[in-house]
C-alpha cells in the first residue's frame, strides 16, 4: 500500500500544479466579495460542525493572505513593512496554537 501511494506522489506533476495554484485569477477570486463570502460561509460551518483543523487552515490562510497584501500595498520602507508581517504571523501563529492546543471545548 506504501508503495502505491508513493507511486502515485511521484506521478503529480507538481510544476504544472504549482504553476495553476499561483495563477493570479484564483487570488482574485479569492479576494472577490464572493470569494471572501464562500470562505466566511466554510469558517462559519466548520465552526457549527467543530471542525477544527479546517477552520484553522481557512482562518489561517485568509490571515496571512490579507497580511501580505496589506503589507505589500503599504507605504511605509522596508523596515516597517518586515515589522508588521512579522508582528501578523507572530499573531496569527499564536491564535492558531491558541485554538488547536490551549483551548477547551
């Protein structure tokens, strides 16, 4: 069984899928008003259905996606840029080890 499954890792052409995830019509569609409501919409259930580790992936990956762009359209040096991405994923990493380890149900 092993070994079928890493047959088939090595079959993934993963330039071709690298290439496709980066494509800059998905980042549009993920910050389109609908894209961001169907990602609101999936927190929200995996929060009723308490799924943790997806909602943690979904709020994680829409953290540091507003993070990046808000820091790459700011207008502030380099320095200054660095320090809030920093300070964002120090805030991120932090909620997230917060609600997959500390908190109780």
């Amino acid at each position: 069984m092993f070994d079928r499954l890493t047959d088939l890792w090595n079959q993934i052409d993963w330039g071709s899928l690298l290439k496709y995830v980066t494509n800059e019509r998905i980042m549009a569609a993920l910050t389109h008003p609908y894209g961001l409501a169907a990602i609101g919409v999936l927190m929200l259930l995996s929060l009723f259905m308490k799924w943790r580790i997806t909602f943690a992936v979904l709020a994680g990956g829409a953290a540091v996606a507003f993070l990046g762009r808000y820091v790459t359209a700011g207008e502030g040096g380099p320095n200054r840029q660095m320090f809030l991405f920093a300070g964002g994923a120090i805030a991120v990493g932090a909620f997230l080890i917060y609600y997959l380890f500390i908190r109780e149900d």
